[in-house]
C-alpha cells in the first residue's frame, strides 16, 4: 500500500507478531499426536471433496476439480494468513481513510503513531479469534512464499489443528467424526466457490462496493478497534455502563444509508453460504460421520452460549452474532427449498447473481421459491 507521510494506517507486521505473542497457547498435545492429527485433517479434506461433490451435485461428473491448497495450520499460521488476505481486501478502504487523515487535523500526530496503534489493537482482535476458528476457506488469498493459493486469484483452504483438537475435547465426542464433520463444512465452502465461476468476483465486487461507500472518520475508526482491543483486557467501560454506541459491531460504525443496501445482499448471500456449508456436513454425515447428531447437538449448545460474558460481549462488538445468525437463518433456507424442490431445483441458487436469495427471502424461503421456479414454470 502506499504511505501517505511515510506511516500506513496499520502495521500490518506489528499486528501480526503482537496476535503471534497475545494468542493462548493450544492444547497439550505430543509431537507425534500433532503430526497424526495433521495427517487425519489431510486426508479428511480429501476424502471431504468427493462427499461433499455426490451430496450437492455443484459440479458435473467428470469435471476436474479446481486444485486449491489445503493448509493444516496452527494458531499462528491462520493470524497469519488472515493478516495478509485483510491487507488484501482493505486496501481500497485505508488508502481512502489516509488520503482523509493527511488533510484533517491532527493528521501528523496519526501519521506517527496511529499505524503503530493500529497494528497492536488489531493484532489483540485477531489473537482472540485465532484460538476460536477451526477451518475457513479463504476466498480472497493472496498467495506468499509460506501460504500458496490456488491460481488466478483462487483461495485456500485452512483447518486449525489445534482449535480442532481443542474443541473436540471440550465436547467429549469421537475425535475422528468430528475432523472430518470440521473437514465436510468448510469443503462445501470450497465447492461453492469452484463450482460457480461468478460467485467470487460477484462477492468480491458486492465487498469493495460496500467499502467505497464507507465514509468514516480516520479516529472514529480507531476508536471503535480501541474499544474491542480494551474489552480483551478488561479496560472496556464498567460493568453496567451503556453509551449511545452500546450493543454496536465494527461493520454498524461504517454504515452509511448506500452501505445498508448493500450490506443487506451482503448478508443474504453469507447467509446462503454458511447455511448450505452446515446442511451439507449434517446431510453428508450419516453416511460417513457415525456420530454426527450428537456432534452437532453438543456444538450448537457451544456455538450458542460462547465462552462467557467477555467472549459475548466481543461477539456483538465484532460482529460475531450476526454470524451465528446466518448459520442458523441459512440452513432453515436451505433444508426448506430442498424439501419442496429436491437438491437439483435448490441448486437453481447458483445460476447468476439474480437467483441468489435477498435477505427477506432467507427468512421467507417460499418466496424464493416461487420467485425463481414458480416464474420459470
């Protein structure tokens, strides 16, 4: 990116050792286990690929699959890699957000120390995520020398090992069902993503339409990742005290009436992703995962009370919430259409970006249906 004064809006280097330093350590675990479990996630994702291809039937017999990276990374590898697809995506925003910090008042002092600032507030956001997430399918990855991604701008795929093997153990279920339940989810993200050739770049240009519409004070901005970054710390407001900003997320600071529209789609199309991800590795399941009703009882009555009142607290403040959200409101879509119209008539969703569902249809799924195949007929 380029400078303005000499100083970025975020050390992007600073962020990431100061998540890298900050991050909880995993769990105990021997060299020899973590190399098994490493093995186990690499050959879950393969076999993954092929349930998850006869389940949805995304992509025609025949058809060679696009070949995306399959990384098992640690705590530090994800911080890592998400540092450098932030860096990516944002670029059009902080290059905006600079061009308005060297023009306002006290421009100077935000060039000195804001990037500095910065870095370290976003690296204690990103060292609390890092010990939650167990895969995320990057779509958006740049490739470097330490984390290749797939060609032509494709992404990657990432399983946290020590996550994994963190979680399966606070649940108590078999550890094996549950790598490769972790594995069937975020592969299905994978064959969204390579089996409909517009989807990324219509995400993409939906993303960056959303960030050209952000119109937010450069210390307005720093403020709001200053108060994630203190709640982590325990220097937040006191407990019971509420501002006009209370119960706010990072995304709501940088609305602008133009940003909810799009926002809206936004939140539709995240929906139908994360919605059809939990239907396919619940639907896969019973065919591979022996224990996949009591795997996904278990984790929904996690995913559901977090780990505490700090924890919620973050979730509502990042944004976390709305995500959950969209996991639950998009499988009940998903589960409903392909209840009245058979998985061939759900996979209708991805022919453009006109058959994509909007966000008052993921809560009404009969609309959508008579939408697209009620107007066909």
């Amino acid at each position: 990116m380029t400078s303005i004064g000499g100083a970025e809006m975020v050390d992007w280097n600073l962020a990431v050792a100061t998540a890298t330093r900050l991050v909880r350590p995993g769990p105990e675990i021997s060299r020899e286990e973590a190399r098994a479990v490493v093995a186990e996630l690499r050959r879950h994702a393969r076999a993954s690929e092929e349930h998850v291809r006869l389940f949805t039937r995304m992509i025609p017999e025949g058809t060679e699959p696009e070949d995306t990276p399959v990384l098992v990374v640690d705590r530090a590898g994800w911080i890592k890699a998400n540092v450098a697809g932030f860096r990516e995506l944002l670029r059009p925003l902080l290059a905006k957000m600079e061009s308005r910090r060297s023009g306002g008042p006290g421009g100077a002092v935000l060039g000195a120390v804001g990037g500095k600032v910065t870095g370290v507030e976003l690296g204690m956001l990103l060292s609390f995520l890092a010990s939650r997430v167990l895969g995320q399918y990057e779509t958006f990855a740049p490739a470097t020398r330490e984390l290749p991604a797939a060609p032509n701008g494709g992404g990657r795929l990432l399983l946290v090992a020590p996550n994994i093997v963190h979680v399966e153990r606070e649940l108590d279920v078999d550890p094996h069902d549950f790598r490769l339940w972790v594995a069937l989810h975020e592969e299905t993200h994978r064959t969204q993503f390579t089996g409909v050739p517009w989807l990324r770049d219509h995400l993409q240009g939906e993303i960056q339409t959303f960030l050209d519409e952000t119109d937010v004070d450069p210390m307005t901005f720093l403020e709001r990742l200053r108060e994630a970054a203190q709640s982590l710390s325990g220097a937040g407001r006191p407990e019971g005290e509420k501002g006009e900003d209370s119960g706010r997320s990072l995304v709501d600071v940088v609305q602008t009436p133009a940003q909810r529209e799009v926002l809206g789609r936004l939140t539709a199309v995240m929906s139908l992703l994360e919605g059809h991800a939990d239907f396919v590795m619940d639907g896969v399941g019973p065919e591979v995962v022996g224990s996949v009703s009591e795997i996904r009882e278990k984790f929904q009555r996690r995913r559901a009370q977090g780990a505490g009142r700090l924890d919620q607290a973050l979730r509502k403040l990042l944004g976390l919430d709305a995500k959950l959200r969209q996991y639950k409101d998009g499988e009940k879509f998903v589960r409903s259409v392909v209840e009245e119209v058979g998985m061939d008539g759900f996979n209708r969703v991805w022919t453009s970006p006109n058959t994509l569902p909007t966000k008052a249809e993921i809560a009404k799924p009969a609309e959508w249906v008579a939408r697209v195949h009620r107007k066909a007929e």
